[in-house]
C-alpha cells in the first residue's frame, strides 16, 4: 500500500553549530490544529499579532451579529470561512516566524511521517 508522503521544510538557526542545534521541521499544507482551535493556535505559537487580528474578527462577527445585517448561519458560514483560511496559511506564518526570529531554511525532507523526514534529513547531514 502506497503511503501518503508529505514534504516538510526544514530552519536552522545560523549562530549555532550544527551538532548542537534542533532543526524545526515544519510540514506543508493544511493545518487541523489551527483549523479547530485558531486563536489557541496563534497563542501556542507565540503569534500575538494573528491572536489579536482573530479576535478583531470574533468582534466584527458579533457586531455583524447584532446589527442584523446577517443571521447565525451567515455568521457561521463567515467564522467557517475564517477557520479554513487560517488552517491554510497557519503553517506559512510559522515560517515568517521563524524568519523574523532569525531562522533561515536549510532543507527540504520528503516522508511519510515527520520521524522519517527527520532520519532522512539527519542522514543526509552527516553522512560521510
């Protein structure tokens, strides 16, 4: 049976050497965890900037709420929206992070698991 593989890039922090230092491994595509829980994400990862902008939105939805302009399930259908955006992107704002924290991308490393991405790469790096 074929597995399915993903594709995870991998940051390194360039002041440290690299027997000592842990790579960030992140995987590419959607992101459930950001998906169901957005604002527990963003507060997990340290994204204060997107926590914040989420909830300006839960704010803007409860206004539209009571303003009449939409009912609960035009409201649902924009938190939905909202929720599947941010289940996109959430891996690509990890990235800028990391950037903006002085990380710089080192590596691609195709697995089917994040373990496997993580022995390909190793052997990669320090193969003789």
């Amino acid at each position: 049976m074929f597995h399915r593989m993903k594709i995870f890039t991998v940051h390194l922090q360039p002041q440290i050497q690299l027997s000592n230092q842990k790579p960030v491994f992140l995987k590419e595509g959607f992101n459930l965890f950001a998906f169901l829980l957005p604002f527990i994400w963003a507060l997990y990862n340290r994204l204060w900037f997107m926590a914040v902008l989420l909830v300006g939105w839960q704010v803007f939805l409860m206004a539209l709420l009571r303003s009449g302009m939409f009912g609960p399930a035009g409201m649902a259908a924009l938190d939905l929206g909202m929720h599947v955006i941010v289940g996109y992107a959430a891996n690509d704002l990890l990235r800028s992070s990391l950037t903006r924290r002085g990380y710089i991308f080192s590596d691609v490393s195709v697995a089917d698991s994040r373990l496997r991405a993580e022995q390909r790469y190793f052997d990669r790096c320090f193969a003789a």
